[in-house]
C-alpha cells in the first residue's frame, strides 16, 4: 500500500518539547499557520528556513518524481522540557489541504477565501 508515503510538495509541522503527546500537538498546530509565516522568535525562524532548504536540496520533488519543490514549508512550535528527554513530533500536511481559508464565527457564520 501507499500508507505511510506522502505526495510532495506539502507543509512540515514540527513539535519540540513536552510529553511525546504534546509535541504531536504542537507539529499539528504548526502546519496551520500560512505558508511562508516565520515564527516569531529568529533562532526558530532560522531553523524552519534551513530544514526547508534541505528538504528541499533532497530532490524528492513533486509526486515525489525528482525536483526541486519538495516541501512547500517548515513550520516549529516547541514547548519546554526537561533536557534528559526531548520529543519530537513531525506531521506532514498535503499540499491539497493548503489551499482554502475557512473561518467560522461565533455566530456560525462561515466565510471561505
């Protein structure tokens, strides 16, 4: 089967830190901020920029048939820990899913962009 093999290009969310449970959390979370967003803090940013770029120098490609666009972004999120243990949790989100904004108010109102 196909399971466990993504179709590239998509979006690298990254969780540092916690339980094992919350850095899976913090990686789901990080894929939901725009494309091309930095994180606040520049040493985080810097990080999310180089793992792009090497994902990217991969040559994986779109379909995974060789290329250059591998990963469309990396986005981390990190929580603190205790340095004798440091889990890390990697999600990967198609590129499919990346391509419609919706937003629901708190009156139900839905508004698609």
């Amino acid at each position: 089967g196909c399971a466990g093999r993504p179709c590239p290009p998509g979006v690298i969310g990254v969780g540092i830190g916690g339980g094992a449970d919350l850095s899976l959390r913090l990686g789901k979370l990080a894929i939901l901020r725009d494309v091309g967003s930095r994180h606040p803090e520049p040493a985080i940013a810097g990080l999310e920029l180089e793992l792009l770029e090497l994902i990217n120098q991969s040559g994986i490609g779109p379909m995974g048939v060789g290329g250059v666009t591998t990963c469309l972004d990396v986005h981390i999120e990190y929580a603190h820990r205790h340095p004798s243990s440091l889990p890390v949790g990697i999600i990967y989100q198609c590129w499919a899913d990346r391509r419609k904004k919706v937003k629901i108010d708190a009156e139900g109102k839905v508004e698609v962009s």
